[in-house]
C-alpha cells in the first residue's frame, strides 16, 4: 500500500468515526490549511491531522498550529505516540489519539446505537 493511500484509508476511517459522533465533517481540499478535515459538532470545532508515523510530520504540526484559529483546536491521528510525545502535545495545545483508540471509540458507538435501538 503506498504512502498516498494508507492516508486515504485513514482519513476515511477517521471521518466515518467522527460522522458516528454526529460531527459534520468536511474535507479539506485547501493545502494551504494541512489539516485533511473538519469535524463540527455544536460549538467544537476539531481540524484533525492524519499522520500514521507521527516522527515524520512533527515540523508540519508546528506549521499548522500557527493556522489554528482560537474557536478550534488541532487533533492529531497516528499509529502510536510516546508519553513524551503526549506531553509535548499538551504543552503545545493540541490532542493526540492514536487510531486504535479512535475506532474504539467508534466500536463502543455503534454498540451504544445498537442498544438504544433495540
């Protein structure tokens, strides 16, 4: 699987979780925002990064935390993150999740919306 589309599979299993949250998602086709998508839901307001080896995007993070406007905050998608990576996150203002724990979250959803329904 190439770079270009182990991004693609990510950003679509990220939007789908964030869609099972009833955020509404769009996709960002400015390059000059870095961000791959949008996630609104009520007054929060997510620009998520998919990044899958974290090690390698960590000057364009900087980058776009310049670009992140006050009514919004950065999140960050990998693979896997060390604590010291964690902490410099908060330090910097941003959140980091790693997939397994985002498509658990989604797992744990459709159970909830699964339970509610019946």
């Amino acid at each position: 699987m190439s770079a270009k589309q182990q991004i693609d599979k990510y950003i679509t299993t990220c939007t789908t979780i964030f869609k099972m949250f009833d955020h509404d998602v769009t996709i960002s086709k400015n390059k000059a925002n870095l961000w791959h998508f949008t996630a609104k839901r009520s007054d929060k307001k997510y620009l998520v990064y998919c990044a899958p080896n974290l090690t390698k995007v960590k000057s364009i993070i900087k980058i776009a935390l310049k670009k992140v406007t006050s009514d919004s905050k950065l999140v960050v998608i990998c693979n896997t993150f060390t604590q010291e990576e964690k902490q410099l996150a908060e330090g910097l203002n941003y959140t980091l999740v790693d997939i397994h724990t985002l498509k658990k979250y989604g797992t744990d959803m459709l159970e909830t919306k699964a339970s509610e329904a019946a």
